[in-house]
C-alpha cells in the first residue's frame, strides 16, 4: 500500500522545513518489519536501550 514510505517521505519534508539535520526513533527488537523498513530508508542502528528492550535508530534528513 505504500502508506509508510508516504509517512516517512512526509516526516523528512517536516524536518527540511524545520532545518533539522538528522533524527531518531525507537524501535521494538522484534519488530524485525520496522527495522528493515528503516534500514532500508537509510536509518542506522546506533544502541540498545532499556535493557535490550528497545533500539535506537537514526537518520539524515538529505538535502
């Protein structure tokens, strides 16, 4: 359907908007879908949270 890229695209225009120049999120370790959702949109993981409950990731905004 299309619906997360056309989020994802919608959230990096919001941050073009506002010159913010990266940005984070945090995801479920077993949420092996959203994980390679954002991988696959140029996020990073960069640490383990809460115990290994949680994963950081980040991104670039490009411009």
């Amino acid at each position: 359907m299309g619906i997360g890229s056309k989020l994802h695209d919608y959230a990096l225009n919001f941050f073009k908007a506002n010159n913010l120049k990266e940005y984070h999120l945090r995801v479920s370790p077993s949420n092996q879908n959203a994980i390679g959702f954002y991988v696959k949109n140029g996020m990073k993981k960069t640490k383990s949270e809460m115990v290994g409950k949680v994963i950081r990731m980040s991104g670039e905004v490009p411009y």
